[in-house]
C-alpha cells in the first residue's frame, strides 16, 4: 500500500494508483485496509478539486470503495470534509460525475450515520437545486438521488428529519409562484419549474413518504 501511495504524488501515476486502491477496496478478498483507510482518504479527497475530470471520477469511484470497506474506520470530520468537496460537483454541467458524487453520499451516510448532518448541511441543497434542472431526466442520476432521499429515510436520524426532507425537496415548487427571470429581450418574466423537474421531485416526496417509519410520520 505504501508503494501504491507514493505514486499518488506523480501526476503520471496518479489515476493508475487510484485504480489499483480501488481494486485491493472492492477486492472478493477482503484485504483489511483499516490501518490505512485514513490516510488514504485524507490524500484523495483533496483530488476533488483538480480540473480533470477523469482524476475526479476516479477519486469519487476510490473514496467510494475505501468507505464501504471501512467498516466505520474514517472519522466523522474527514467525512465531512470529503462531503463538502463532493457537493461542489453535483450540479447539471456533469451529470455522470454527480451521479458518483450522491452515491459516495450514500456510502458516507451508511458507514457514518452522524455525518447526516454534514450532508444535509453541504449535499443536500446541491441535490435540490439539481432537481430543478430539465437536463435531469430518468436515468442513473435520478436513481441515485431516490437512494439518497431512501438512505436518509431509512436511518430516520433527529439530524435530518421527515419533514426537513419534505420541506426541502418542496421547497423548489413552493417558491416557483413567486419566481421571475429575465427574458431575452430584457423584460421580467414568470419562471417555471420544467415537467421533468416536478416528476423528479414528486418521485422524492414519494420515496420519503414509503421509506420513513410510519410512527416518524405520525408526529407531523
């Protein structure tokens, strides 16, 4: 491993590296990487910043593996700074980068359940604002923003609650009445919500709905 991570420091090397950590993480084998996970994810996430593109998704596909093979091993504050740089890349620009971005989410929130609240400090408001976008349509994105939305459900934590999950996903239509931009020829006009992001975000609302336990519910 150390040799593996020496490598991470050349540029040549780099993605090669990633790959060949995300192969012994994921491995049938279960090589234990606990002694190791920490300073591995430390010296990958900052990766998240880099202009390539091709350096970000290994490093989501990487950092996705070492914490589903952590058992818990990183620390609640690495997790959420490796939320905060995996919010800046969800947005419509890269769909299939946002994608790996909420499943890393997923994975974190799984692993670590008190990083919730980092998610929904962090990941959340750039989940809702992609569900706006009319370039969301049905696919592999919006499936992992429904896992997202069935994860927080399911682990029904007090740091993001039934109705936070509602009330933010709602919040997108509730504003739409009173939005306005601006029309090409420079005259204020109403702006709405396209059909694919209400679909979209009736398929949220939807999923909270069946996925939060009926007694968390009830307390509304």
């Amino acid at each position: 491993i150390d040799a593996i991570r020496s490598r991470l420091s050349n540029q040549i090397t780099r993605q090669a590296a990633l790959k060949a950590i995300r192969t012994i993480a994921s491995s049938p084998l279960r090589i234990d990487l606990q002694k190791n996970t920490t300073q591995l994810a430390e010296g990958l996430f900052h990766f998240l910043r880099q202009q390539s593109r091709s350096l970000k998704q290994e490093t989501l596909l990487t950092l996705d593996a070492l914490v589903l093979s952590s058992n818990g091993a990183i620390a609640t504050e690495l997790c959420a700074k490796i939320l905060v740089d995996s919010a800046k890349l969800i947005n419509d620009n890269d769909l299939y980068l946002s994608q790996l971005a909420i499943r890393l989410s997923v994975s974190i929130v799984q692993c670590r359940p008190e990083s919730v609240l980092s998610l929904k400090k962090d990941v959340f408001p750039s989940v809702c604002s992609l569900l706006q976008s009319p370039l969301l349509q049905e696919g592999s994105t919006l499936d992992s923003i429904l896992l997202l939305i069935k994860t927080i459900a399911l682990l029904n934590h007090s740091d993001f609650t039934y109705d936070e999950i509602i009330s933010k996903s709602m919040d997108p239509v509730e504003n739409d009445e009173d939005a306005m931009d601006i029309s090409a020829d420079g005259e204020m006009e109403k702006k709405s919500l396209s059909r694919s992001a209400l679909s979209s975000i009736s398929k949220c609302v939807a999923t909270a709905c069946l996925n939060t336990p009926e007694v968390d519910k009830r307390k509304r």
